[in-house]
C-alpha cells in the first residue's frame, strides 16, 4: 500500500470530472458533465461550462471521496488539469485544487491533458511501456504524439490542421440533423450503413510530408454538399451511408498514419485515448491493421476515454512515484498549454 493515493481534477472541457486512484488502480471516478445545457446551442459554451463547473466542483470531490472510501488527509497529491482546454474552465478546477492542496498541505501537481488521456490506460492495462505512441483523438484535438517519458517528455509527430476528428463527427452530425454530441450518433448510425456507399476524400494521405498529421475540414465540407446536393433533388437523405462512409473516411486515415507512425519509429504498441476512441469502427480497424502489423493495441473503455478526473489522478500518481516536483501554488491555468 505504498503507491501514491492521488486525487485528480479535470475541468478543461464540458465534465467536471474528479478521480482517485492508487498507483495503477482506480478507486473512484465521479464526473458530473453540462453537456446537455450546451447540447441546444450544438456545441460547448465556455461561459455555460465554467459555471457549470463551478456548481459542481465541491460534491464531485466529495462524491469521489466517499466512492473511494479514503480521507482527503490520507492523499499523497493533488493532481489538476493545467492545460489545454478553455481557460475559464480550467480556472475553477486549478483553484479548487490549489485551495484543497493549501488546506490539506498536500503537493499539487498541475498535469497536461492530453498526457493524462495516454496516461489513464495505466489504469486499465497496468504500466505503459516506453516509449509509449498514442493517437489522440477527441472534440478538441487529433494528435500522434511520441512519450519517451510520460511525465516530462511527450513529443508531437503530428496533429490536425483543421478540424479536430470529434469536431468532424459534430459537425457532419449537425449537417444530418442528428444533434450533439454528434460522434455516439453517428456510431450507431454507421452501424446499419454501408461504409463504401459513398467515396468521402481522405485528407492529406499522399504519403507525403506531413506524414503524420490529419486535415477533416475537406472531408466535412464534402459531406455538407453532397447532402445539400440531395436534398436540393428533393431525394431522401441516406443517413447510415452517409455516417458510415464518412466514419470509415476518418478512421481509415486515423489508423493509416497511427501505424505508420508506430513502423517509422519503432514502437510495437499503440495507445489510442479521448473521446473519439470510443467509435467502434475505429476500434474494429485498430485492431485489424495493428494485428497485421505486429503492434499491440491498447485502447482503455469508453468510460475512461472521454474527459475524466480518473486520467488526471493517473498521471499525478505517475509523478508522486517518479519523484517529479510538485507545482507551485501559483500554477497558471494555461489554456494552450504545449504538450
Ligand atoms: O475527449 P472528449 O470527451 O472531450 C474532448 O476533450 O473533446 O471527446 C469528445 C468528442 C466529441 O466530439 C464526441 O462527438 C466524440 O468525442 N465522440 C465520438 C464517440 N463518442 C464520443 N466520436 C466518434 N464515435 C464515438 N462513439
Ligand atoms: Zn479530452
């Protein structure tokens, strides 16, 4: 029982989500999240999270305490989320941290989000080896990023250009009149099409530089006008093709360079985290071209793919065991806050 018992905030986004873990297991994770306040506005308000978040804050960490079954005294750390993510955000959740590490005495350890998404497959898959290669795909980013070192050394090969792969997924979901978040809807939805039905462009995959980062604006903007197209016919939309067809679009080139990525560099595993890691056809295909290609997938559940307080908790562990500085208490909330 000498690992770290760490609690983590995460408030860069839409959830407010708190986590408790110890080394590699999970005790808690409570996460209260205003997506359907913003679901009528079809996407996150900054100003609605921030307060939402603030309304929130205090029982989600007294729900994950009492989850956990541990005393706040008991806590080797408080881990938060420094950046990236809206900045009003991202104040409430480091505030409410630096105020419970200053009341409890406890070390702070501000930590990256995009970090904890690779991070929180510790809590899964045990250990994560290194280095580790992770595709990070969600409403805000789509990144392939090399970790020699979790902790203080996570390297970009490549990112979007554009549009991030969640944000596609919103947006060809709004375009069909499916509501938000668009990317669960779509999944479902894919499921009953036929993903060759109609050929979407994939952005950027000449094989050419730059290698390994995406470009999904064209993809959208294809989408938009081959419905309008429709509709302007007066024909039927085809919504499982369309979702399907453009699903396979995104994930065909996601994995294409996620592999790529892994040969290039020689890496035999692959971490795949955020919130589009939870699409099952990007999980189907993950696996198939990893399996072809010698790599190891691995791809935490759904639950702890999207933004949470667990990932947060997981990464201040990893820093409390590695012995890592602990943040000052006048750790700036940075909103675009580098890897
Ligand atoms: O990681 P996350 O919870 O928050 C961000 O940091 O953005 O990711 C949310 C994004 C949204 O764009 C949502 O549409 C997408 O993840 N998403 C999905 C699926 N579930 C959530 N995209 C595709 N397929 C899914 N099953
Ligand atoms: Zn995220």
């Amino acid at each position: 029982a000498d690992e770290p018992l760490v609690l983590g905030i995460e408030t860069s986004c839409d959830e407010t989500g708190v986590g408790i873990v110890r080394g590699h297991t999970l005790l808690a994770d409570a996460v209260a999240s205003s997506v359907d306040e913003h679901a009528r506005y079809g996407g996150v308000v900054p100003e609605v999270a921030s307060r939402a978040h603030l309304e929130a804050m205090v029982p989600t960490i007294q729900r994950a305490l009492k989850q956990a079954g541990v005393s706040a005294r008991d806590l080797d750390g408080i881990a938060v989320t420094a950046g990236p993510g809206l900045a009003g955000a991202l104040l409430v959740g480091v505030s409410a941290a630096k105020a419970y590490a200053y009341a409890l005495g406890k070390p702070l350890y501000g930590v990256n989000h995009l970090a904890s998404h690779i991070c929180v497959d510790q809590l899964e898959h045990g250990a994560l080896p290194e280095p580790t290669m992770a595709l990070l795909v969600s409403g805000g980013h789509s990144s392939l990023l090399l970790a020699p070192d979790i902790t203080s050394d996570v390297r970009p090969l490549g990112a979007t250009i554009d549009d991030a792969a969640g944000e596609a997924f919103d947006k060809v979901a709004r375009v069909l009149g499916l509501g938000f978040p668009g990317g669960p809807v779509i999944d479902r939805y894919a499921r009953e099409g036929d993903p060759e039905a109609i050929a979407f462009p994939r952005g950027l995959s000449g094989g050419r530089d730059p290698i390994y980062d995406f470009s999904f604006s064209g993809l959208k903007t294809a989408v938009a006008r081959w419905v309008e197209a429709r509709r302007r016919d007066g024909q039927d939309v085809p919504v499982a093709d369309v979702a399907a067809s453009f699903q396979e679009a995104v994930v065909d080139v996601l994995t294409r360079k996620a592999v790529r990525a892994c040969r290039d560099n020689g890496v035999d595993h692959l971490m795949i985290g955020g919130g589009v890691a939870a699409n099952s056809r990007l999980r189907a295909l993950a696996e198939q071209r990893c399996t072809d290609a010698g790599i190891r997938l691995r791809v935490p559940r759904p639950g702890l793919c999207t933004d949470n307080g667990a990932m947060v908790a997981a990464l201040g562990a990893e820093m409390v065991a590695r012995g890592r500085a602990a943040s000052t208490l006048d750790l700036p909330a940075d909103s675009s806050l580098p890897v």
